[in-house]
C-alpha cells in the first residue's frame, strides 16, 4: 500500500468514529491515528504512564485540568487512546494493520453558526479575585477562563478543519482528538514537556498584547509587552515556579529575559527553558510536576486552584490540561490545551482565559480572552463556505 495523502487522511479523520491528529508547532512531528485498539478514561498521570509502556506504539489523550467532572463527557474529564491504525507522517510509517481502504470522499458542507452565548458578567466576577489580591499581597495571580458557547446547524465537517488549522495557525500546535460526538481542539502555543532522549523541552508562556495592523505597530506593541511591568510579572511567576519545580531533577538552560512569540492574533512573552534531565524522568512524571503552571493556575497553587472553581462557572475538561502524545519508552510531548474548543453534537464550546494580578484591568482582560478565541472561532466561520 502507498502512503495516503495528506487529503486521504483528513477525509477519513471526517469519516472515521474514533481519530487523532497531533502536529508540533515546527510540523516536525505529526501523527494521524484512526480506531482504537485500547482506551483509558479518567486516569492519572501514573496509571497512564504505566498502561502506555505497555504498548508498541504511541498513545494520544490528555488530563483534566483538575478533579471536577464535566458532564455528559467521555472527552473532557480525561481521555487516552492507542489508535487501531496510526500514520507517523514524519517517518512515513504505519503502526497497526490497515483495514479501511481510503474510499472516495463525500463533500459536506459544514454547518453555520446560530447563536452565540458568552459570560458577559466575566469581568464582574473576575473583579472579585482582583479586590482580594489587593487586599492580600500573597494571592499573586490567578488564571480565569470563560467559556463560549456556538450554537450550529450541524456537525462539523473536521477534514475542512484540519486543512483550515494548517493554513490558519500555522506556527501552533494542533491537536484534534475525535471520539463519537465528541472532539477536543486546540491550537495552542504552549509546550508543557517535550522528553527525548534525556533531554527535556519547556517554556514559560505567558503575557498577551494583540497584533499590530502592520509592521511597525506590530513591533511597537511587541516593545510595549517586553516593557510592561503587569506581563513581565505574570510572566516572571511562570518561570520561576518551572524552574523550582524542576530544579532538583534537571540541569537547566534558559535565556536572561523574555522573548517574543507571535501567533496571527496575538504576541506572547516567551522564555523557552531547555536542560538534560538527571535521571529517568518520562514525559508524563515532568507534566505532572508541571501542571499547573501559573500560565493555567496561579501563584500559589492552592489558592489560585479554589479560586478558578469559585469564580469560573464551569468545569474546564481538557482545556487549559496537559495534552499529547506518549511514547512506549517514556518519551513524548505534552503541551497545554488552550486555544480550544469542545464540540459536542451541534454545540462547540470555546475556551479562553488571562493571567489575572493586582493591578489587571478586568475589561482589558476580557478582551483579551476574546482575542484568544478567534482562532476557534474563524475555525467554525470557515464551515459555512
Ligand atoms: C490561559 C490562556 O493563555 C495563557 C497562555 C499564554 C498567555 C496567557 C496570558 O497572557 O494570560 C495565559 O497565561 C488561554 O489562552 O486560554
């Protein structure tokens, strides 16, 4: 059998009952699984790190953000699969016996949006978590999201998304897992834990200024990010609690100060953190001393925790939770599930949220989560063309 072509695979993503597609953001490594040999729900990091060295090839999935439960979900409250089938692109090589030919496709339109419901009250609750770090100089910063929901008149036709994904966001990750009714997407800019081969991968990602309309805007705003003492904070929270939490197992590198990371709608500062971890250390036992970072949780952890279930409405599910790919050997790559949507039927559920401290402006913060939507959202606007 040849190897299918990129638009084979992404029919049969569309076709297929249970699929997998992960890409890095270099589109070094991609993946296409189809089927399941073997399914793990709602475990934890140990048990899946156990149950995926027993298998011959990579499995895909993620964790939950936290412990509560989404309803009406065989997704969202954690989810891993050893696909029936899986394409390695990058090597050109199939795991698994193929047995579904790839028939010809049948076009179908995607759906079109019908309504659109957002938490419009977003920033009176988050203004609460603001007047209590105000008043209390521990509570350092808090990460709260909100929730979107999109009304469509049908399902959505995923082999379009995948191509829209790859020319829409190209420099993110993509992660699109399929099962039944249900799929998780995301496109997110964020690596939790890359581990090859005793050396590890990570990065601080965190503080959010939009895109300029041309090029010298663009690089003023950039400046404006790299200056600005409320980011450079947040963002600062972020690095020091990956390097302490990390310190006593690897060596580490990183640069001095931030960098810049642009994405089409917004620009993030960025400090990529990188070292030779000291002993055995898999993938899964550095995302789990990881997550979660102050860029999805807070600083300290245990406050920032109750007060994203006080304040957020929902529970999370896979957003904002580490998600990837698991190597037999230990190996593989997490990365966070932000930039993302849950589709469930004829409902896509986007997510977004901000790093909230002190002095955060609520309505700008609010905007900016609307920022972090778009990518989802020009996803579903794509369908109806
Ligand atoms: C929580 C999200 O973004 C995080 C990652 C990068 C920048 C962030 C910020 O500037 O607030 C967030 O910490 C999200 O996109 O939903």
């Amino acid at each position: 059998m040849s190897f299918p072509t990129e638009k084979q695979l992404r029919d049969r993503f569309d076709r297929s009952e249970h699929a997998v597609y992960f890409a890095t953001a270099d589109k070094r490594t991609r993946y296409y699984g189809f089927g399941v040999r073997e399914e793990k729900f709602g475990a934890d990091f140990q048990d899946v790190a156990a149950w995926a060295r027993e298998q011959r090839y990579p499995v895909f999935g993620g964790f939950s953000f936290d412990e509560q439960s989404v309803a009406d979900s065989a997704l969202m409250n954690g989810y891993f699969v050893l696909p029936e089938v899986l394409y390695d692109i990058t090597d050109q090589y199939l795991w698994g016996r193929e047995t579904d030919p790839f028939g010809a496709p049948t076009p179908i339109a995607g759906p079109a949006i019908t309504s659109q419901t957002d938490e419009q009250d977003w920033p009176d609750r988050v203004q609460t978590a603001v007047d209590d770090m105000q008043k209390n100089s521990n509570h350092q910063k808090v990460v709260l999201g909100r929730q979107r929901q999109v009304r469509l008149t049908g399902k959505l036709n995923l082999a379009t998304l995948l191509a829209d994904l790859a020319t829409q966001q190209p420099n993110s990750y993509h992660f699109v897992l399929k099962r039944g009714d249900e799929a998780f997407v995301s496109a997110t800019p964020e690596r939790l834990a890359k581990v090859n081969r005793g050396q590890f991968e990570t990065a601080g990602v965190a503080g959010t200024i939009r895109r300029g309309t041309d090029e010298a805007e663009d690089a003023r705003l950039a400046t404006e990010l790299l200056q600005d003492p409320k980011n450079l904070q947040e963002h600062a929270y972020v690095v020091e609690t990956i390097v302490s939490r990390l310190q006593d197992v690897a060596t580490l590198t990183l640069p001095d100060g931030p960098q810049i990371m642009k994405n089409p709608q917004v620009q993030h500062l960025y400090t990529p953190i990188a070292g030779q971890l000291n002993g055995d250390n898999t993938v899964l036992a550095l995302a789990e001393r990881l997550h979660p970072t102050p860029a999805l949780g807070g600083k300290p952890v245990d406050w920032a925790m109750a007060t994203i279930q006080t304040i957020e409405q929902h529970p999370r599910g896979l957003f904002a939770g580490p998600i990837g790919v698991v190597k037999p050997d230990g190996d593989g790559e997490m990365i966070v599930g932000i930039r993302s949507m849950w589709l469930k039927q004829r409902t896509a559920t986007l997510f977004a949220g901000a790093g909230i401290l002190a002095d955060s402006d609520v309505q700008a913060e609010f905007e900016e989560t609307g920022l972090k939507m778009t990518p989802m959202m020009n996803l579903l606007k794509e369908q109806d063309k």
